[in-house]
C-alpha cells in the first residue's frame, strides 16, 4: 500500500513510522498510520524525501528492497515466494483502486464532503484554490494525486512483474 500510494514516511523510505503487530495465530499484521503522507506528500524532516516529481511517479515496487539499511523489505525480499506475494498484493491494491480509477471519483466525494469545511477553516496551511487544485496538478510544489497516479499507473503497468499474470485461486474451504 505504501509503495503503490507512494507513501516515504514509512518501512520503504525513512525506517520509521512503522509497526508491526503479532497476532494470535503468529501472523504479522501492520498497523498503518500517517496515510496522510501518501501521494508524494511526504516532505521529511530536513528538507523532503529527495525525490523528483518522474521519480515519484516512477518509484520501483523494489524501492530500497537491497539496501541493507531496511532490513524490513531485505530479509523478506530474499525469499521468491514472499516476492510474488507482495506484487501480488500490490497489484490487488493497484487494481482495485487505482487502476480502474475508482481512487478519482473517491476523490470528488470527499472534497465535495469537507470543501465547505476547508474554505471556513481559519488555519489551514493552503489557499481554497491550492486546494482545489492540487487534486489535478502540482500546487505549492506538492504533486497533484491524478498528476501523480495517472503517471503511476502507465509506470506500473509497463515493469515487468506487473505483466506477469497472477496465479487464479479456486476450491477455496473453510
């Protein structure tokens, strides 16, 4: 999710800002937070995530997968069975979401639901029209989220893990 939604204040940029939590049944599940930062929104303590706008636009699904700094995407990249089931599950995310643009008619709903609420906001940290345009477009040097997600998807459709066709689950019993 993180690396689809281009999420940096997370496990695949700054190791922070993330938890892990060992259920019952000693399944790893993360406890996601500051989603806020999603869509490239991440400016980093000390001046921003270094990246560019193409960069964001085209960040690896194996963003930071070998270096050794984040053994959190290193020890389970090292298994071919845990890779395929991340893109896997990326491209679950990926197409349920982004891909059939389901995320850009969410995106007028909730503007349409807080607009009201931004334009009376007396604190707010953008203008009305910032925020109206950095849905489509780069405003106040922050990506725009279809800026960046339409590029995404042509970037995402075209790597190579992402062509490969995914195994088809059936039978399935409880």
């Amino acid at each position: 999710l993180d690396n689809v939604m281009v999420n940096l204040d997370s496990s695949i940029n700054p190791p922070h800002n993330f938890l892990l939590y060992k259920d019952k049944t000693d399944r790893f599940n993360p406890i996601m937070w500051d989603l806020n930062q999603s869509f490239g929104g991440f400016t980093g303590a000390g001046g921003g995530s270094g990246l560019t706008a193409t960069q964001l636009k085209e960040l690896s699904p194996w963003y930071n997968a070998t270096n050794p700094n984040y053994p959190i995407l290193t020890i389970p990249f090292s298994n071919d069975r845990y890779k395929k089931m991340y893109i896997a599950k990326m491209k679950t995310v990926f197409n349920e979401n982004f891909n059939n643009d389901w995320y850009s008619t969410r995106i007028d709903e909730l503007q349409s639901l807080i607009s009201a609420h931004v334009t009376a906001d007396p604190n707010k940290f953008y203008t009305n029209a910032q925020f109206t345009q950095n849905v489509t477009a780069t405003s106040s040097s922050v990506i725009g989220i279809e800026e960046l997600m339409s590029a995404r998807k042509t970037y995402l459709n075209s790597q190579a893990d992402f062509l490969k066709i995914a195994p088809e689950v059936s039978n399935i019993t409880q």
